[in-house]
C-alpha cells in the first residue's frame, strides 16, 4: 500500500504524534512545546496531537490536562485513563486511536529537534513503500543542554533504506520508540 505524502485527496492528518504521561507532570511541557516547534504543528491536516495520561490519579490527569490546555491553545487532545493501561498497552491505544498515516509516540521526557518530522517526511517521500522510518537519538543527561550520555549508531550517511537491517536489529536493539514513525496501515 503506497499513502500519497500530500493531504488533498484525505481527511486523515499525515502526522499523528501521541505523548503519553503517567506521573511525570514536570517534563511533558519540554516535550510539547518540541512537537508544537514542527512546522506541521500549525497544520491540523498535517499533524494530530494527542496526550494519553495513563494514570488514573484525578490530580495527575487535572495536571496534564492543564499542561495541555496551556501550551496547546487547541491543538493538543487531551485523552485520561480511567485505569492505568502500562507498557506495551498504552502504546497500543495510541496506535488504535490514530488518525494520521504515519504515527510517532513519544513519553512525556522525549523531545524533538528541529526539523524531525521534515527530515522523515522527504525520506519517506523518496521510499514510498517504506512502512517504518527513524532518525539518530541521544540519551542525555536529564534534559537539553546537559552531558549527551549516548549517541545511536549511525546507520546510513545519508537517508535511506538500510541494508540488512532484520538482522542488525534482531541482534541488538538499535534505537528507541521514540526516533522512530510507523506507517498507520
């Protein structure tokens, strides 16, 4: 199945970005305001932004709802847990409830550099039966700005489909979640 990367002929956004939060109210507003940098943010054909609280404490959901009515100005849904999901469940529900082509899902201590969604886009552009794409991540010290702790391999020099890449991955674990779209379908 080949998904045209332009929006015309559909009423589903390209981008649906799922944040999900359990009790670390603190870090999701990092994580927000990153996604809400992306030029497709301001583009409700382009991008849906949902935040899925997994906690069904009353006063952490009041507190996310607040981040995301703060910073989101509209833009971001706001989706509580009436029980607690946990891994891998409630990256399943994020699945099952996007509406975009491509899905990102994020916790609520990731963040984005800029460009991230452009960057993916024209590579996914150039290899339209691609199903999956990611991009190199860091691990850094408790937020930007401090000690980067672990930078990822770089895979290719430049974007494009990896050779042999079922078996580097199935002999170690490459990247994380968060570096990384998948196609909805």
């Amino acid at each position: 199945l080949t998904v045209s990367m332009t929006m015309e002929s559909s009423a589903r956004p390209l981008w649906s970005v799922a944040v999900t939060v359990y009790d670390r109210v603190d870090k999701l507003r990092r994580a927000l305001q990153s996604i809400l940098m992306q030029p497709q943010a301001s583009e409700p054909m382009q991008m849906e932004i949902r935040v899925f609280c997994d906690s069904p404490d009353t006063a952490i959901q009041a507190a996310v709802q607040t981040e995301v009515q703060d910073l989101g100005d509209g833009r971001i849904q706001f989706e509580p847990a009436s029980t607690q999901r946990g891994h891998p469940h409630i990256f399943n529900h994020c699945v099952h409830n996007s509406r975009g082509h491509w899905v990102h899902i994020l916790h609520d201590d990731d963040w984005l550099e800029p460009g991230f969604y452009n960057t993916l886009e024209q590579t996914l552009k150039a290899h339209p039966d691609a199903g999956a794409a990611f991009t190199q991540q860091r691990i850094v010290q408790q937020g930007p700005n401090q000690p980067v702790l672990w930078d990822s391999w770089v895979e290719r020099e430049t974007p494009g489909i990896i050779n042999n890449w079922l078996t580097r991955i199935a002999q170690e674990c490459r990247l994380q979640f968060s570096a990384m779209v998948v196609r909805r379908e």
